[in-house]
C-alpha cells in the first residue's frame, strides 16, 4: 500500500511542482495520474521512487516512510518498485539482453556485476522477461536497432527483473502509436491483473483511462484537483483539470475522448 | 548482414562436420587456416595477418622477447580452432590485449621512451619552467654610469703599460697598479650618481665578466653626497687555470663600477615589444591566409562538389583530379609546406604565409565543396516553381543553406592558421615561433617563456573573440528582423575594421608576386624533384680512363690510364693554354651518360662542359674544346706532374634495389606511426580522469563543483594553446632530441585537447538510462558501468581516433624541432637539396595520412 502525504515539491528556481498533495492506493489498484504538461505528473511519480527528494511530505510504501530512506535502505525500497519512462531510457548502445538484466542489478553482487557476471538464474529470468513481452528473439539486437513499441517492451521487461510490487509508468505510451499504446498497457494490465502489480501510469487520453485504469487523480498546477472512478471522470470534470480550452479526442484521434492542446 | 559475413557462418553445412582435432592440426601448422576450413573466414586470415604483421613488427626492432607473446596467440589460435570446430565461438580479447602488448612494446622500443630520462634530464628542462613564472614584461629605463679601472696580475718587475685604459670619467682608481689572487685592494671611485648603489664588476683578460663578491653575494657600493666611494675587494681567480699568465708575464684585468638609475615609468622590455610585434606578425599571417585562402578556395570548391560536376565524363574528371589534388596538399602539414616555399621565396612572412594559404585551400576547398554537396534540393525547386530567376534562387534559395557552413568553416580554418601560425616561425623567419626558437638557442629562457606566455593568451583571446564572432554570424539574425540601428553600427565598425586589418596584414606579411616570380624555377625543380623520388637504386662502380696533355709541352710525362680497352685519345699530345683541343674516348660504354673532366696537376678537376656527355651506341664521343688556363704548369718547377683529359663513367655491376633513402623513409615511418600511436594512448589515459572534472553535469552546481569546472575548463584551454611543436622543444631540452621527445610533446598536447572532447561528451550523455537505473535500485558504480560508460566508449573511441589522426599528421612535422619521425628526415633532405629523397619522405606521408583518414573514418562510421 502507498501513502502520498502532504507532498510539496519546489525546485531550485522557484517552480512550485507539487503543492501539498495527498492520496492513498490500495495493493492491486491501477491509479491514472492525468493532468497538463506541466502539471507536476513526472515530478509526482518520481518523488515516489525518490528520483527527486521532496521539498516537505511523506511518502510511505507498506508503512515504510521512502522520503527518509537512504543508502541501502532505499535502494532496496527502490529494487521493489518498477519503472518505465516515455522516452524508454535504454542504454541504446547495450544489447537487449543487457538492457534487460540491468534491472537485476539492485539485487546482483554489486562487484561481479561490475564485469558483467551475472548467475544462470538471473540470465534464465531475463530471457523469461522478454519472452513475456514477446521479444526474445531481439534479446542480442543493439537496443536502438528496435522500434518504439519495441524498446518499451524493453523497458517493461528490464522493470520485470526488479519483481516489482509496484510500477511507476511515466506517460509510457506518449511516444508511441496508437495501436502499440494498446499494446503496451495491454502488458501493465496484465501484469496488474495477474501478477497484482500496482500501477500508478500518466496517460493523456481520456479513452485509455476508461478502458485501462480502476482509478483516476487529477493533477493542476501542482494540486490535486480529481480523485475518482473513470466513470465519474465527466467531460465536465475532465475540463476542469484540463482547462476549457482542451478538447476531446481520443488516442486514435476519432473524438471520443479528451486531450490537451499542450500536448 | 552482407553476402560475405554469410560465407562465415559456422553453421554452414559444408564445414560443420570438421572434427576439432582437425581444424586444431590446420592452424597449429598455419594459424588462421583450422578457422578458415570450418568456415570462419575472416577471423582465420585476420589471425594470420596479425601473427605475420606482429612478428615483423618484432624483428624490424629486434625485440624478441617478445615472441613470447606470439608463440601464446599461436597457441589460442590452436584451441579456438578446436572450439569453433566444436560450433563454440571464444572471445577475442586475450589475443587482442596480446597483440597490443606486442604493439605498445614495439612501439616503445622504436620510439625510444626511457622513462629515466625524465629525472637525469630534469636539470636541462628546468630553466625553461621557471622562466615560464619570469617573463620579461615591464622595467624602468635606466641611465648608466659606468667607470672602470686596469690592475695588472700578476705583478712583475718590470711592470708594463695596462693594456686596457681607465676611464676619466666617472674615475675610478686603485690603490696599487698590480695584485696577485687574493690580495685585498682599495677601489675608490668619483662622479658618480650621489647616494646611490651600484655594483662592481670584474673582467678578465678575455672579457669574461663577473660580479665581485662579497660573502657569496654580489657585492654593492653606496656613494656619497658627492658621487663618490670607497670600497675594499679581494682579487678573485678571474681566469681558468688553464689560460693564466706563464711564469714572468702579466695580464691586464679591468674593475668596473656601474650604476643604473631607473627613471620615469615602468615601460615595456625590448623582449616584450618584440614579442608583441612577432604576435602581430603571427596574427597578420594567419588572417591574410585565411582571407586569401577563403577567396581562392571558392571557385576550386564548386569544381570539388559532386553534385555540381557529376553532369558528364569531362566534369567528373575534373571533379577527380580536383579533389585528388586537394587530398594531396591537404595531407601535407603546412609546415612542410613553409619548408618547400622556403626553397622558392626564401625564409620570411612570405614564405609562411604562403604554406598557410596553401593549406587553406585544400583545406577549405574540400570543406566548402562538402557544405555545398548537402545542400537541400528542395528549397531551390520550390523556388523555382514560383517563377523566381536564376539569381533570386541562388540569394533565397542556395545562400542561405551554404552562408552558416561556409562562415562557420572559415572560422574554423582561422583558429587552426592561427596556431598553425604560431609555430611556422620555427623553421622560417616567420611569426612568433622564430623568436623562440632563436631564444632558446642563445639559452634566453626568460625571453622565450615571455613569447610562450604571449601566444597562450593571444591564443586564447582570439579564440574568444572567434566564438563570439561565430555566434554572431551563424546563430544571430537569422532574419532582417531585429536589425537595430545598434546592430548596423557593430556590423560598419567590423567591417572598417576588417578592411583595415586586411591592409596592414597584407604588408606585414611581404607579398612579393616578384619573388614568387623569380623563385618559381626553383620550386618547380624542386617539386619535379618530389614527384620522381629514387625508390630504387642499381649498385655502381666508377670507371675513369685517362689521356696526359702537358702544357706547355715538356713540362713532364705521365701514364695514361686505360680500363678493359676503353681509352682517350687526344687531338693534340701537348700544347699551350687555349689551344683547340679535340677529346676522343674509344670503346666506351655506350650510350652512357660520361662526364669528360680536367684533372690538373694538384689533383683538382673541372668539367670540361656542363651536362656533358653521352656516348654514341658504338661507344664513341668526341667533344671540342680549348685547353683549360689551369691546365699549365710552371715549367720552372722542375719535375712536375702534368694534368691529364679523364672521361669517367659508372658502371652498373647488379640488379637494382631499393635505395638506402627508401628504406629509411619505411622505417621512419613506422616509427611515425608508433608515436602516433604511443602519444594518443598516454595523451587520453590522462585525459580521461581529468575530463570528469572539467563535466559541468558531474560536477554539480555546488560552489565547489562550479569552481572545479570552471578551473579544469581554463586550464584546458590555455594548455590547448601551446601547439606540440613548441612542447617539442622543451621536450627535446628534458628527454633529448628524438621520437621520445616527439611523443611526450604530442600527449602533452593531447591531454588538454582530449579532455576538452571528453569533457563534452560527458556533459551530452542521456540522462535517462541513468535514472532508469537508479529507479531499479542500482547503485552508484554499477549505474556508472550499466548507464554511462556504454553511451562514452564509442564516442570517446571516435574522438581518440580523431586525435590520431592528428597526430600521424602532427608527427610528420615534429621532427623539425627535435622530435623524432620523418619530419627529421625530410628537413635534412631538403637542407641538403636532396629533393628526390624528401620527395619520397612526402609521398610517404601523404600515404600515412590518406590510409589513416580512412581507416579512421570507416571506424568513426562503425562507432557513432
Ligand atoms: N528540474 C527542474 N527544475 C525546475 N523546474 C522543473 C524541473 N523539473 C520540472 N520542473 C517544473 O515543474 C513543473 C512540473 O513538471 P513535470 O512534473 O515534469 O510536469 P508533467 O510531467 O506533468 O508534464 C513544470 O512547471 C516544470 O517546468
Ligand atoms: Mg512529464
């Protein structure tokens, strides 16, 4: 379970990120995060996983408080929590099986691991990882010889190494077409649903949440403005996180769901 | 996957049965070959080459030991053979790290590095450190007064004039007219500066000075109100043991006083105007070749560009020839450059400007047609399909893609001349190079530290004022918007101030269309000399067969001399000066280049006529001439010898060979190589911890971080500024003239210039795969070797091989100032007007640099 209590990000130059937010996600939920560019989703996820320190709040993951972690400790807090970004973050020179056992490393040896050793077990588990995104055949391609949807697979399965409880999804689908952003939540759901992995995931399109999330915050200029079901996620409301000029289109650009002109 | 890496497969049916014993046999009896058989192709022949090319490496310097290292790839490559036999494929690094250990320790025989030289040449090398914290900037004018006064030693009775006189005034005097070593004497001396010091100096016999001590220091005197003082002294042993008076003689030694009363402000030392107006030299030199160079390199460039002259057969010749040309003078470093116009202008402003220009051609010739190769078709066919003319897409269409590549590479060419022009005074009397080269020879370290530190911050403003002149040109006013009255103003002052720079660089540099004129003869010879280099040479012997021709007649006898029937025979079998004399050689070689020579009667000789002769193809010659004036000897001298008429020729007695010059331009060259090599390696393993320092990113933006960054970055670029061939020199004085030298001044220079690289690729690195790893749990080291080094290995691989480049073509030339290589060689060779050895040591080189642009331009590719 992870409580997000009074989070208040400024940074150096006096940007006011996040403003005193709070909210709870049980085991097992699927928690969009939806708001403007700029509205402090990325700053949000990564307070999480303390990529960023906080300015004032508390996060805690299973009564654990991660803001105060440090060292070991909160590497070991992080090993627990998976991650994927909008821009996939691959080392694109490194091979995808590199890529891939790279999420193991906050429980490999942290000497071996400096030569590139790592056990028969982790290597088995890297291959099931990317058979389980489906990619196995590219496991000794240079990550940059991939497609988009492809290297997010990557992603995901570098995530996988960690056996995370919980996954933190930075707009994972922003880059990508339509049909492979199916795709990929496709894998976060399932990774939900079967494996009950917690996902908290940034997404754009009004349609997405609805078909994907059991759970939706709204975040404006900082503030959390929205804490609801996808389906009290109104037109109205969603105008109100997103401000009135927004209009709807979906992931597809058919016009049933709602994006911002910022994007 | 191209058709030849499927050849390789191992999996091919063909091969896939071989078994290990076997393919283990093939290549313990020829390694590669047990590869090659089971389909491994290219790996097999890449494992032969390298064993061959690493063992003639070996014997080339003799450095057996070493085949240690070949006997253990020999072995691996047996057992790979069995393994791949076996479809396993082994890694390669063990014999690659072997094969470099055989590299480096080649490379280190060849180039000399004793690491010892380092601390027994330190005293030779520190002078010119600590001149560099004593430059000669500022003093005060002085007026002098100087007096002086003979005293003989020893004394002798009786005692002879002094040969040297006193001065009147100022007087100085003594209270005795001769001492022996030792004795004290009373100096006193009048009119000089009232209450004030001066210093005594003593000069021996030969003019020797020395300052008289007191207690080990210099000693000083102080005058009275009136200018006048009294001062004891010791007689010193002013004269080597060695040259003292013998026993009953004398020598006449003078003491001097001497006062320098500074007056009126500090102002600038001789060293330092000179160096001042050797920069200005330097800097006019630079900026008149790249303008020049510029302006020439326009109209050679559409000639060079591809997409301009790919229309027909003739203009892709020209396209050809054209860029072959470039390539050529390109790979020829400007200071080989200002050698061979030295031959054709002599040594001057002239001479560098012209090698600079040269360069620049090529230079920007090949970068100019490169920009105007990647110009965008698109924009002009749009153009045109809105009716606009031929001039209207060239100023809207065609300017405005070309004008920023353009701009930005003759910037680039102007901050690599003005380095360049830097050191072209070292072997011309060209630019601030010449004054340093000179002051160290006459051990002025103060001075040359003052010409080092000149350039260092010349260099370094101007590189400023580059970049912001860059920034202008290319990132400012992209449109007419924004142009400010302000902007105009700048833009008139620029270009005054352009017109006016132009003007006083063109006379700094003294071109001379007259001498370029006039020496042409010399520099086409010399170039005709280059383009015929005498690779090979047949082993001859010299023949001579000779004829007696006293003059006048009777003056003596002698024997004529006469080899396997050839002979002389002469019209006349005496005579007297200027008599017709016709010379007849019989049975000579034929059609052989002979030369027909007087030999006089002291053994001297003379050729008969210039460029003379060849015999016909039944061996005959017969040449007319009068008897030469030193032909007569003087009758009275009773029983002299006569002169004599010789025809001599060479014999060619084996098969022709490859000269002496041709071996030593391949074995120079391969020490070029190496040092190359050598110096790359030294320079980036210190660039490379030094570089983090010098990341803004991983630096952070504590105080502390920002400091260090701004430190490191600083440094490196005033380091950068001091070209290797002014670190040669010192490097020469510290390690002794040789590659050593050569090596330690190019990784000196590296360092900075590597670590600048560095530096940035760091700063460029991706974040992302960083926080992707920090996200995971990973901690600092294993983000480090997972997240960052991947993304820098490559690019700093790139930028390493960039600087080897660099440095092939740096090395070529360091050997002018003491640093080993070719360079030496090829400066020899033309100080010794052999032109068809340097010609060859210039061939050499372009074949270094071409086959180094592409090897390292095929891996960049793979890199990058
Ligand atoms: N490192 C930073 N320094 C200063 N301001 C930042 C930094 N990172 C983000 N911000 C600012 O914080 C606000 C929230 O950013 P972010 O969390 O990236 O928004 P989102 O992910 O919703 O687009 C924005 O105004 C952004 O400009
Ligand atoms: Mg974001």
């Amino acid at each position: 379970m992870l409580r997000v209590e009074h989070l208040t990000k400024v940074f150096p130059d006096g940007t006011v990120a996040l403003k005193d937010v709070s909210f709870e996600v049980a085991d097992g939920e699927f928690l969009a995060v939806i708001g403007l560019s700029g509205s402090g989703k990325s700053t949000l996820l990564r307070c999480i996983n303390r990529l960023i320190d906080p300015t004032e709040g508390r996060v805690l993951w299973n009564d654990v408080d991660v803001t105060a972690a440090k060292g070991q400790e909160l590497r070991h807090i992080r090993r627990q929590i998976g991650m994927i970004f909008q821009q996939f973050n691959l080392v694109k020179r490194s091979s995808v099986f590199t890529n891939v056992l790279s999420g193991r490393l906050g429980y490999a040896s942290p000497w071996l691991s400096l030569v590139h050793q790592f056990t028969e077990e982790e290597r088995q588990m890297a291959l099931a990882a990317l058979e389980r995104v489906g990619i196995a055949d590219k496991a000794n391609n240079r990550a940059d010889q991939l497609s988009g949807g492809q290297q997010q697979r990557v992603g995901i399965a570098r995530a996988l190494m960690q056996e995370p409880q919980l996954m933190l999804a930075d707009e994972p689908v922003a880059s990508l077409d339509p049909v492979l952003a199916h795709s990929i939540l496709r894998y976060l759901e399932q990774l939900n649903r079967e494996d009950g992995i917690t996902v908290l995931c940034s997404l754009h399109f009004l349609d997405l949440v609805h078909r994907y999330a059991t759970r939706v915050i709204g975040l404006k200029d900082g503030q959390l403005v929205f804490d609801g079901l996808p389906t009290e996620l109104t037109a109205k409301k969603f105008k109100e996180v997103y401000g009135q000029e927004a209009e709807i289109v979906t992931v597809d650009g058919s016009g049933s769901g709602l994006m911002d002109h910022g994007e | 996957m191209s058709a030849s890496d499927k050849k390789q497969d191992p999996t091919l049916p063909a091969h896939r049965h071989l078994p290990p014993w076997q393919a283990a046999l093939f290549s313990l009896v020829v390694p590669g070959s047990g590869q090659f058989v089971v389909g491994r192709r290219q790996r097999g022949v890449g494992l032969l080459l390298a064993l061959i090319i690493l063992s003639v490496l070996i014997l080339w310097q003799g450095a057996t030991a070493l085949f240690a290292a070949v006997a253990i790839i020999w072995a691996w490559n047996i057992w790979d053979a069995w393994q791949l036999a076996g479809d396993h494929a082994m890694r390669l690094e063990v014999p690659v790290l072997l094969a470099a250990f055989v590299v480096y320790g080649v490379g280190i025989a060849a180039t000399e590095i004793r690491p010892a030289r380092f601390i027994s040449g330190w005293p030779s090398v520190q002078p010119y450190l600590t001149a560099l914290t004593q430059p000669e900037l500022m003093e005060h004018p002085t007026k002098d007064i100087v007096g002086q006064v003979p005293i003989q030693i020893p004394c002798i009775t009786p005692l002879p004039q002094p040969s040297k006189p006193a001065s009147q005034n100022p007087k100085v005097t003594v209270n005795t007219r001769c001492a022996k070593v030792g004795d004290t004497i009373t100096v006193t001396g009048d009119g000089f500066f009232p209450n004030f010091n001066g210093e005594m100096i003593w000069v021996n016999p030969i003019g020797d000075e020395q300052h008289v001590l007191e207690n080990g220091r210099p000693m000083k005197f102080t005058t009275d109100a009136h200018g006048h003082f009294q001062v004891k002294i010791a007689v010193p042993l002013a004269v080597p043991v060695t040259s003292l008076p013998k026993p009953g003689e004398t020598q006449t030694h003078l003491i001097r006083a001497e006062q320098h009363k500074p007056y009126g402000p500090l102002q600038p030392t001789r060293t330092l105007r000179l160096v001042l107006n050797k920069i200005g030299e330097t800097i006019a030199l630079a900026f008149i070749a790249t303008i020049l160079g510029m302006i020439f390199a326009l109209p050679v460039s559409f000639l060079a560009a591809r997409n301009l002259m790919g229309g027909n057969a003739v203009t892709r010749a020209i396209y050809y020839t054209v860029r072959t040309i470039l390539n050529i003078v390109r790979s020829i470093e400007t200071l080989m450059w200002a050698i061979v116009f030295a031959v054709w202008v002599g040594l001057g402003p002239f001479d560098g400007t012209l090698a600079l220009f040269f360069h620049t051609i090529a230079a920007l010739g090949k970068l100019y047609s490169e920009a105007i190769e990647n110009i965008d078709p698109g924009p002009i066919e749009a153009l045109r399909a809105t009716g606009a003319n031929g001039a209207q897409v060239v100023i809207y269409a065609v300017l405005p893609q070309f004008m920023p590549a353009f701009a930005s590479f003759t910037l680039y060419r102007w901050d690599i001349n003005l380095r360049m022009s830097t050191v072209i005074g070292l072997v011309s009397d060209a630019g601030i190079g010449f004054l340093i080269i000179q002051w160290i020879r006459l051990n002025r370290f103060n001075a040359m530290a003052t010409a080092i530190l000149a350039i260092v911050l010349g260099v370094a403003i101007l590189d400023y004022v580059s970049a912001w002149l860059r920034h202008r040109i290319i990132v400012g006013n992209p449109t007419n918007a924004g142009r400010t009255l302000r902007s105009y103003v700048v833009t008139g002052v620029l270009i005054i101030g352009f017109i006016a720079a132009f003007i006083w660089s063109w006379n700094v540099a003294e071109i001379n269309l007259v001498t370029f004129v006039e020496g042409a003869p010399a520099g086409v010879r010399m170039i005709r000399d280059f383009m015929t280099p005498d690779m090979f040479t047949r082993p001859t012997k010299k023949e001579a067969v000779d004829a007696v021709l006293p003059v006048p007649c009777g003056s003596g006898v002698g024997t004529p001399s006469a080899v396997s029937g050839s002979r002389v025979n002469l019209s006349l079998s005496c005579g007297n000066v200027g008599d017709k004399l016709t010379v007849i050689g019989h049975d000579l070689p034929p059609n052989t280049h002979v030369s027909v020579r007087w030999v006089f009667a002291d053994g001297s000789y003379l050729r008969v006529k210039k460029d003379c002769c060849t015999t016909d193809s039944s061996g005959h010659l017969r040449l007319e001439t009068k008897i030469h004036p030193l032909m007569a000897v003087n009758p009275k001298a009773g029983r002299a010898k006569p002169g004599k008429v010789e025809i001599t020729w060479k014999e060619v007695i084996g098969p022709p060979h490859l000269s002496k010059a041709f071996n030593m331009v391949v074995n120079l060259s391969l020490v070029t190589l190496l040092m190359a090599l050598i110096a790359t390696t030294l320079g980036s393993a210190f660039a490379i911890p030094l570089s983090f320092f010098a990341a803004r990113n991983i630096m952070g933006e504590s105080v502390l971080g920002r400091t260090t960054y701004a430190t490191f970055r600083t440094i490196f670029n005033l380091w950068r500024s001091v070209e290797p061939m002014i670190l040669a020199l010192v490097c020469a004085a510290w390690v002794g003239v040789g590659p050593f030298a050569g090596v330690m001044a190019l990784a000196i220079n590296n360092v900075p210039n590597l670590g600048k690289l560095f530096s940035e690729t760091i700063e460029d690195i991706d974040n992302g795969p960083v926080e992707a790893l920090m996200a995971t749990g990973a901690n600092k080291m294993q983000t480090l070797v997972f997240a960052i080094v991947p993304q820098l290995v490559p690019r700093f691989l790139a930028f390493i091989l960039y600087q080897w480049d660099i440095n092939i073509r740096m090395s070529t030339v360091i050997g002018y100032v003491g640093g080993g290589g070719i360079g030496q060689q090829f400066r020899l060779w033309v100080g010794l007007n052999q032109y068809a050895d340097a010609g060859m040591a210039v061939w050499a080189i372009v074949a270094m640099v071409w086959s180094m642009d592409y090897i390292s331009a095929r891996s960049r590719e793979k890199l990058v």
